[in-house]
C-alpha cells in the first residue's frame, strides 16, 4: 500500500473518531440554552419572607418595620440576612447537570435538598430545592424537575451552605450594646467570693461603688467591651449534655445591666469554665442557653480593684 493511501486511510479514521465523540458528548451534555439568571432575585428590597425546609429543619425570616425575625420568635442576624440577600440576588446559573448524573441529583434533592421559598411583596413567589454534592464544594438548584450547576462568579464559596444553617445559627448574636453614654447601672455579684462590681451613673458621671480614688480609663476601657458584644453561639437543651449539667449548677456570677433603652436590659448567670473547655456558659432570664469565650469573658469579669487609680 502507498504512503499517501495509507495516510488517507488514518485520516479518515481520525475524522471518523472525532464524529462519534463528537456526537457521545452531545449526547451527555444538555443545551446550553438556558437562562443564567433564572434563579436571581432582582430587586431583594422586595422580599417580605424566606422560608427554608427540609426534614428536621424549618427557617422562616421575615422582613418588619425593626429588620428581619426569625421564626417568629427571635431577631434575626442582620449580618446573615445581609448575606442571603447577595447570594439570593447574585447566583448565576452555570450550567445544566450532565445527564449521566441528571437523575440520581434529581433525586437525592427531591429527597434530602433545602426547599426554598421565596415570598414578595407583591404576593409572588420564587420557588426552588437547594443542595449539593458530597464534598459540599459544587452547589445544584432544583426547579421543575430540572437541575442546575450555581455559582457567583468570583466566589468560590458553596453556596447552598446558606439554606443549611440551623435556626440557632440564625439568630442575632448580640448580647450588649449599651454604652457608657446610655448605662445607668452594671452589677456583677460573685455568688461564692462574696463580692460585687457595682457600676452606677452618680449625679454627673459614671462611678464605682467603694472605690474612692476612680481610674477613670480603665472604666472606660471596660465599658467598651459591652457596646457591640457577642455571643459565640447558643445551645440547644439537650444536645450537649455536660453544659445541661452545668446549668442546672450554682452560677459563678450573676450580671444585671440596666439602660436607658429598656431593650438593652440585661439579666444574666455565668457559670464557672469547665476543665479543658475554652467557653463559659451564660443563662439568661428565660433559660437560654450560650457559650462565651474565655478570652473576653475572662475581661468581663473584672472587680472593683481594677478600677482604683495608683
């Protein structure tokens, strides 16, 4: 056979190769016509409510006149709103799902994804199912049967991970926002060292009870540590057994803030730092439970003599 035959020959076979994967990978690959904004919110000014539900899971936030609730019982955190709201307004659709796996994801969203609701104003409402792959790093949307690759160009974060927050990891984590402007008075009382922190506005300014010779600077130093305080996280009843028992123990200390502004009162325990663990438990009033951690709460805990000028 001549060479110029036989290159023939290899040439058709190549072209004939590049047809059928060609045509294979038309086959796997769904149309590329769809619209990339599909799922985006355009104007989140006009969202009234988000409702997330899946099995042993329901959120609802809610907009009103003082920001976002919570399932109706709880402000919401303003942070995490803020960041649904750019999610929710900035996902793109990048692509269908390949249809060797369209099925299987198709399924495993119907069965175990977030559905999510999004309600406006207008009385509208957007629906669609949110979850992702095992290793939580590739997102999928589900709406009318059909599955789609999401993303937010430039954000490499999953982003379904929003819908999968519990309740608790949506509640605003502020405990103080009182300032040395608005405090009229801050009582720490130590149960078992007999002993108390008392912190009072006297006829013109801030003082300390039975420190005569006032350093004012390290009050003010510390009085700053309650003018945007959070918790590190609130606990569920239950779930962690060993702060249960605790709770159920004589606090270390109890610490009762009274403002100006009636909403910024506070009525707290702190219990004593278990051996090995880097959080104190704090009580409120009506038995909620959260964790603090030891470094500032270790800096809340001060005592009058900090106080005195040298």
């Amino acid at each position: 056979m001549k060479k110029s035959t036989r290159l023939s020959i290899i040439l058709i076979v190549l072209i004939a190769m590049s047809v059928f994967i060609s045509f294979l990978g038309k086959r796997d690959t769904p149309s590329t016509s769809f619209d990339a904004d599909m799922f985006a919110v355009e104007d989140t000014t006009a969202i009234a409510s988000v409702r997330v539900s899946a099995p042993g899971h329901e959120v609802e936030l809610k907009r009103n006149e003082n920001g976002w609730s919570l399932n109706d019982e709880y402000k919401a955190d303003p942070n995490m709103v803020q960041v649904l709201r750019s999610i929710l307004s900035q996902v793109k659709v990048q692509r269908p799902v390949a249809r060797l796996n369209r099925d299987e994801i198709v399924s495993t969203l119907e069965q175990t994804g977030y559905k999510v609701s999004v309600s406006f104003q207008d009385g509208s409402v957007s629906e669609f199912i949110a979850g992702g792959d095992n290793s939580k790093k590739m997102a999928f949307y589900l709406r009318d049967n059909d599955a789609y690759v999401v993303q937010i160009p430039g954000y490499n974060h999953y982003l379904s991970g929003i819908f999968e927050l519990t309740p608790n990891q949506w509640r605003d984590r502020l405990l103080f926002s009182s300032t040395w402007r608005s405090l009229k008075s801050l009582k720490l009382d130590y149960a078992n060292q007999q002993e108390t922190l008392n912190i009072y506005f006297d006829k013109k300014f801030l003082t300390v009870e039975n420190v005569a010779k006032l350093d004012t600077t390290a009050l003010m130093d510390y009085l700053g540590q309650y003018q945007y305080f959070q918790v590190n996280d609130y606990l569920e009843k239950g779930k962690y057994p060993k702060y249960d028992d605790l709770a159920r123990q004589s606090p270390l200390a109890h610490l009762s803030i009274r403002d100006i502004d009636q909403n910024r009162d506070a009525d707290l325990n702190i219990y004593p730092l278990m051996d090995g663990e880097a959080f104190y438990l704090i009580t409120d009033s009506k038995g909620e439970m959260m964790v603090i951690d030891s470094s500032r709460m270790d800096k809340l805990l001060s005592k009058k003599d900090q106080f005195i000028s040298e």
